[in-house]
C-alpha cells in the first residue's frame, strides 16, 4: 500500500511549482480518495466448523428442508425410502450427538436389518434378504424405548430399564419379528438375574418360553418353562407354578406326539410322563385324563398291557367325573384291548360291552 501511495505521489507534479498541476491534483485526489489501511489477516489456516455437514434437529414427520422443487420440502421428487433414510439418518446422528452409544448401536441394527418377512433372493444379496422398511412411528418407537432404557442404566434404574427392554420385545413380536423379540427378552432376563429380581425373572423366562413356542422351537420353550417352574417353587409362588405348569402341558404334549408319530414309543412315554404331572400340578383335570390316556395307549404299544390298564383306568375314572361320555367310551375300548392282549377275555367282553353301550347312548356307532 505505501508503494503505491509513493508512486502516485511521484507521478503527480509539484504543486509549489506547478499550480495548475496542484489543481489537477485535488481533483485527482476528490476523484480517488486514499485507501483506508485494512485489518491484518491471519496466517493461521482457517478452522474447519464443527457444524459444517451435521444436519439440523427436525420435528418427526418434517421433511428434509434441503429437498429440491416438486416436493413437500420443496425438492425434486425423491426416490421411494429416501424420507424414511433422511428419518434413519437423523435419528442415528441425534442419538449418538446425546451420548447415548449403546442405543445407537441397537438402532443402527434395527433399522439396517434383513427384513424377517421377505422372502430370501440368493442371486441379489446371498440370501440375507432385503433390508427392512421401518416406518418414522416405529423408529421414533425404537430410538425412546433404548434411550430411556440407556438413561436409567446409567442411573441405576432398573425396573425402568426391564420395562423398556420388555415393550420393545412386545413391539417386535406384534410385527412378526419374534427373533429380535427374543434377543430383547433375553435382556430382560439379564436384568432381574444381575438384580437378582425373582419376580422379573419368572416373567422373563416365561416371556421367552412363550415366544419359542410361537416359533415352533419346543426345546427351547420347555428349557425357559421349567426353569420358570422351579423359580416358582423355590420361592413357593403358586400362580407362577399354575402358569408355567399349565405351558408345560402344551409343550411336552407336543414333543410327545412327535416322538409317538416317530414310533419312538419310550420317548413319547416319558414326555406323556411329564405331561401328567405338569397336569396334576396345574389341576387341569381334562390334560390329567388326556395324558393317561396317551400312557396307555403308548403302554399298549410297548406290549405292557398292566402298565396300559392303570393309567386307562385312571383316565376312565376322570371321564366319569367329568361327565365325559365319549371320553369314558374311548377308555373302554382301551383297557378292552389291553385285556385282549393279556388273554383275559371275560374282561375284555365286559369292556367292550360297556363301550358298545355308551356309543349307543351318544349316538356314536
């Protein structure tokens, strides 16, 4: 600046010598005012702002305001998905700017998931299937549920933890999502077992038991039912026994079956087994009957004709009792055979007549 202030000034004539030169130079100088010194500039590197490409907080539903013309936002229209992946992303960066990185681990997951309800494509994605769709309602739903149950880890609240884990295990079970269902039961039952909470970990255990049975995983379900059981008798809490048992009964009557269908005669007999005592446990009369029929059925076909007729007996004697006319005909005809089978014809005719009596009675010849 100052060489070029001296250059004008040597290049402007003098003006004690030279008045019209004086002149002309006012009028130069009116024309071009002097340069006002500026600020001196750093030489410091500019420093890259930590707002520069963080996107701003937005109310749910609100569209991303960066969006072109021909749009809600006022963009170009975008492709299907890209407001739920601008709702995705946003919540990912909210979650994790807040400190809470476990929540945003989970939701990472649980928004980039394979969808459990697509079919698998092995040419497109090596089977996996696609990755889930989830709704800005479901998300919202997700990123609270973990953030409070995150928060009130922190805090040592953990019966508000529990009941976070629990609704978002309930939510993924209504949409047909049970695996992840599981995987946030299992964290319920984490819970109560580190706080040694008897009364969460009964709910648990029976919570998984139940959502493995929807699953049609019945060893799974009968291992968390009868650790619920025995929870329920150590701290000699009759409704959870009643609940647990009343499980029980399903699941060993269907392994049972299966096992049965299979001609596997001693495994069927010993879940039968277990079946009535869960039965007698529960006092459901009705399975009672219903699993000492199946032992004697089972016991028939094993060739222990005796061992039939007692619990055959026993199942005729709760059909009376119940008023089971159809039920008492199908006991008849059993222990009718199991007399067959022993030689002892006197009593097998005597059965037989009984059945044939109580099928006229009911009309079911």
């Amino acid at each position: 600046k100052r060489r070029e202030r001296r250059g004008e000034e040597e290049a402007l004539p003098d003006s004690r010598h030279d008045p019209a030169a004086a002149k002309g130079s006012s009028s130069t100088m009116a024309a071009n005012p002097p340069l006002v010194p500026m600020a001196p500039i750093s030489s410091n590197p500019t420093r890259k702002s930590r707002l520069r490409g963080r996107v701003g907080k937005k109310a749910p539903g609100r569209l991303d305001p960066l969006a072109g013309p021909g749009t809600p936002g006022g963009g170009a229209e975008a492709p299907p998905g890209a407001y739920a992946e601008a709702d995705r992303r946003r919540l990912c960066e909210e979650i994790l700017a807040d400190g809470y990185v476990q929540s945003f681990v989970d939701f990472f997951y649980l928004t980039h998931r394979p969808d459990p309800n697509a079919e698998p494509t092995p040419m497109l994605d090596g089977g996996a299937g696609r990755e889930i769709e989830v709704p800005p309602e479901e998300m919202l739903y997700v990123r609270d549920n973990l953030t409070q149950a995150e928060n009130a880890r922190r805090q040592g609240d953990t019966s508000t933890v529990y009941g976070a884990y629990s609704n978002l295990a309930q939510h993924f079970q209504k949409v047909k999502d049970p695996k992840t269902g599981v995987y946030f039961y299992e964290k319920c039952l984490e819970i109560s077992r580190l706080t040694g909470d008897k009364r969460g970990e009964m709910a648990a255990n029976n919570d998984l038991g139940l959502i493995y049975q929807g699953m049609n995983d019945v060893n799974s379900a009968i291992k968390f039912h009868e650790r619920h059981l025995e929870l329920a008798t150590d701290g000699e809490v009759p409704s959870e026994e009643n609940v647990a048992a009343k499980e029980l009964i399903k699941v060993y009557k269907k392994v049972a079956g299966t096992k049965e269908g299979a001609n596997d005669h001693e495994e069927a007999v010993r879940y039968y087994q277990k079946c009535l005592e869960a039965a007698r446990l529960a006092q459901e009369k009705r399975s009672e009957g219903m699993a000492c029929y199946r032992l004697g059925r089972a016991y028939i076909m094993m060739e222990e004709p005796l061992r039939a007729i007692s619990f055959l007996e026993d199942y005729e004697a709760i059909c009376k009792e119940l008023r089971d006319l159809e039920g008492e005909g199908q006991a008849c005809a059993a222990i009718a055979s199991a007399y067959q089978m022993l030689t002892n014809d006197e009593k097998a005719v005597e059965y037989l007549d009984k059945c044939l009596s109580i099928a006229s009675e009911t009309e079911n010849l």
